[in-house]
C-alpha cells in the first residue's frame, strides 16, 4: 500500500538516515531499527542490540520521539536523528561509556559534523554528561546536508498532536540561538502553522497535560508535630500521643 501512513512516516526516517548516513558517515552506519517512541524525558535515544531477527540477526535500535517533530522546525527534528547516529556510530565503532551516555569521543564526533553539543541548547553548555542535547552549526557538515536534503523536496508526511512539553518553550531557544546569529531553520515548526482540518477552534497540536491537583492535605499532630498526608475529612490519630491529627495547612506560621 503506497499510501500506507505507516510506510509514508517509516520510508521518510529510512531516507534521511540514509541521506546522513552518506554525507556525514561516509556510509559506514550498519543498519539498524528506527522507531518513533513517546518519553517525557527523550527527544531520542539509542539502545544497543534491542532487536533480534528469527534468524538470529542482532541490531540496534534508534528511537525518536515524534512529538518534538512537531514542535520544532524541520532541521532541528531532524539533528535529534543524526544526534542518535552519531550514538549508533559510537557503538559501532568507538568506544561508549556506560555509566555517561555523552562522553568526550562522542562530543567530539558532534563537533565534527556540525552539531554542538550542549546541556542548556544553547552556546556554552556542558558538553558531555547524562542529559546533553545539541544546537546546529550554521553551515557546518550537518547544516549543508540537511540543506541539500531539503531542496529535494524532503518532508515529514506526520505529526504527532501530543506534544511533550509546550510549544513556546521550544521556541524560545530556538529564539535564542536566533538572537546571536545561530539560526538555521528555513521553515517553521509544524505546530506553528498545523491547523485543524474541520474547526479551527478545536486545537491541531495539544501541549502537555496538566498535572492534576494533590486531593490531600497534610496533617499534624498539635503535640508532637507528627505529620501525614490523607483526604480531606480523614479522621486520622497520632500514633505516640494519639490526639487527633489536624489541618494546619491554612494557618499562618
């Protein structure tokens, strides 16, 4: 079925892998399973030897998380790819360390394609640690393919409605980068122009669900200071002084 979303979003991933592949890993990225997984705390991730194949093939897997194709412009969605190849590179052939997912080779392989890595997003981030993301070298080795993959008419065919996290606080770094001179985005995030097809009063993109409200107080016991959290109304007894607990929440200190 060639209009099959599934092989539309799918055979999309698989291009721009492999158009990246060739330009900035001289062809040498095994194969590997990509796949779109949701993950409040991921944009990406690479997981070594996640699948295996009735025959006995073991490969990796490369995980990206949808919803940030939404929310950020094409070029920045697709550095989360090339940021978890250069993991799936490092796996292949360097040398990953355990206990820190961005080391120093790893930075440095970054660097060496045009993606600056960086805690914060932004220009004079922690370069290596658990939780490091990246920013775009404006016409560094990534910037100019992505470029290149662009003018052939590359797009995204989906878009994930569920954001992960608002859409103006994705904006705003990329505002910042904007600021000092690091822009690279030649279209804007899909969740800036998607528009609901039947009513444009229903929302095309939803942001993170709020959290829902605590339904208990805490209580204290006047003698001892002992403290629980119950629904409200709960008949709750201190467990050394026994006295009755109370909600002391409102009162001033």
């Amino acid at each position: 079925m060639t209009d099959s979303p599934t092989l539309s979003m799918y055979s999309a991933l698989q291009q721009a892998f492999d158009h990246f592949n060739e330009r900035l890993f001289d062809n040498a990225l095994p194969s590997c399973l990509i796949t779109l997984r949701s993950s409040r705390r991921q944009r990406g991730y690479h997981h070594a030897e996640r699948f295996i194949s009735a025959d006995g093939t073991i490969i990796h897997e490369l995980g990206v998380h949808p919803g940030y194709f939404t929310l950020n412009p094409l070029e920045v969605a697709l550095s989360t790819l090339v940021h978890e190849m250069v993991h799936h590179w490092q796996e292949c052939f360097g040398k990953p360390s355990r206990s820190n997912h961005h080391n120093r080779e790893w930075a440095q392989k970054m660097e060496a394609i045009g993606l600056v890595p960086s805690d914060t997003g932004l220009p004079d981030g922690k370069q290596t640690g658990r939780r490091v993301t990246h920013y775009i070298r404006p016409d560094g080795p990534f910037a100019v393919a992505c470029a290149d993959l662009l003018a052939t008419g590359f797009a995204l065919p989906w878009f994930d409605r569920h954001a992960p996290t608002s859409p103006e606080s994705v904006a705003q770094v990329q505002d910042a980068l904007a600021e000092q001179g690091l822009a690279v985005a030649s279209t804007p995030a899909p969740a800036e122009t998607l528009a609901h097809p039947e009513d444009p009063e229903k929302p095309a993109v939803f942001g993170p669900p709020q959290p829902r409200p605590d339904p208990r107080v805490r209580l204290t016991c006047p003698s001892c200071g002992a403290r629980v959290w119950a629904r409200p109304d709960t008949a709750v007894n201190c467990g050394v002084c026994l006295d009755p607990m109370e909600d002391l929440s409102g009162e001033a200190p």
